[in-house]
C-alpha cells in the first residue's frame, strides 16, 4: 500500500512524494482520483494506513466464516469501522 511504501527508508526504495507512492499502490493517475486518494490517506493517518490491509483480511475471513451469517456479519463490519476512526488513536484517560 502507499502508506507501507512511505514508511520505506529512502535508500529502500522510498517514494519521492505521496502521489508518487499512490501511484506505485495501483491508484489511478487521474487527478481527481489522486485526490481522493490523499485525502482518505491522511484522514487515517500512516498507522491504520498501515494495518488498513491486515483489518480487510480479518473482515473477509470472518465474513468468510462462522460470522457471515445475521448480526455476526454486521458486528465484523462495525469492528471495521471502530478500527479505522480516530479515536482509536486517542490514549485512554490516566485513572489516577
């Protein structure tokens, strides 16, 4: 993925720019679609960009498994999403 690809070191290949890593990922060169592309990047941030594939995996075996049938189905789609919003990025409150 792009994200995986700017966390490269520059001697290991690092893409110069985003939209060149974006490129290399498989998106299409049209700027429209570019933009589209940077700004659900950013949006996750580099972690979850990062683990984006590995949480899809996940979604297809359980979808693929004992969960894909009734709430068990919806219930692996809104760990998804819970995963890919930002307040999972948040630290939990100190208790004191």
């Amino acid at each position: 993925t792009a994200a995986r690809l700017m966390a490269l070191p520059p001697a290991a290949g690092r893409p110069a720019s985003v939209d060149q890593a974006l490129r290399e990922a498989g998106v299409a060169a049209w700027p429209k679609a570019l933009a589209q592309a940077r700004a659900a990047l950013s949006q996750l941030g580099p972690r979850r960009a990062r683990e984006l594939p590995l949480w899809l995996l996940d979604l297809d075996l359980s979808l693929k498994g004992e969960a894909s049938r009734g709430l068990r189905s919806r219930l692996a789609l809104e760990r998804l999403f819970c995963k890919m919003t930002r307040r999972g990025d948040a630290q939990p409150p100190r208790r004191s």
